[in-house]
C-alpha cells in the first residue's frame, strides 16, 4: 500500500478534555458586571460545548432563559 508523506507522518491526537466546574442543573450564583454583588439563585441550563474557557447558560426557576441566553463565563459564577 502506498502512503503519502502526510499520511505516513500523520498520528491520530487527543486535545486535553478539560472538564467544567459546574453541571447542567446546578444552582449557581452570578456576579454582578460591577462585581459588588450576586445575582441569582438561577439553574445552569446547559454547558455550552467546546468553549474554552467553559461558558454557562442559565434559567430562572421557571425555565425562562436568563438574560435571553446569555453565555456566562465560568469566572462569573459561583455555586449557590
């Protein structure tokens, strides 16, 4: 069988899986854009895939989108 440079050069790779700190249904807590004060208690909705760093978006209680589905940074929550 004849392979070319790239495919003989060529080794399958697995990136660095860097897990979230936060699940879909967790309580979390969001800090205010001032950083002066919380928001929340609100639910994480879903985890928003492959963004590095892991960014969030969140529901009130009732299931209605927080901020219309605003994707928050992983820097701006913290557990409730």
């Amino acid at each position: 069988m004849n392979h070319t440079d790239d495919e003989q050069h060529y080794r399958p790779r697995i990136g660095a899986y860097v897990a979230g700190k936060f699940r879909v249904s967790d309580q979390v807590y969001v800090t205010s854009d001032d950083g002066r004060s919380l928001l929340g208690p609100y639910t994480v909705a879903r985890v928003v895939e492959g963004s590095n760093p892991k960014k969030y978006e969140l529901e009130h209680d009732d299931g209605r989108s927080v901020e219309g589905g605003r994707e928050y940074d992983e820097d701006q929550l913290e557990f409730a």
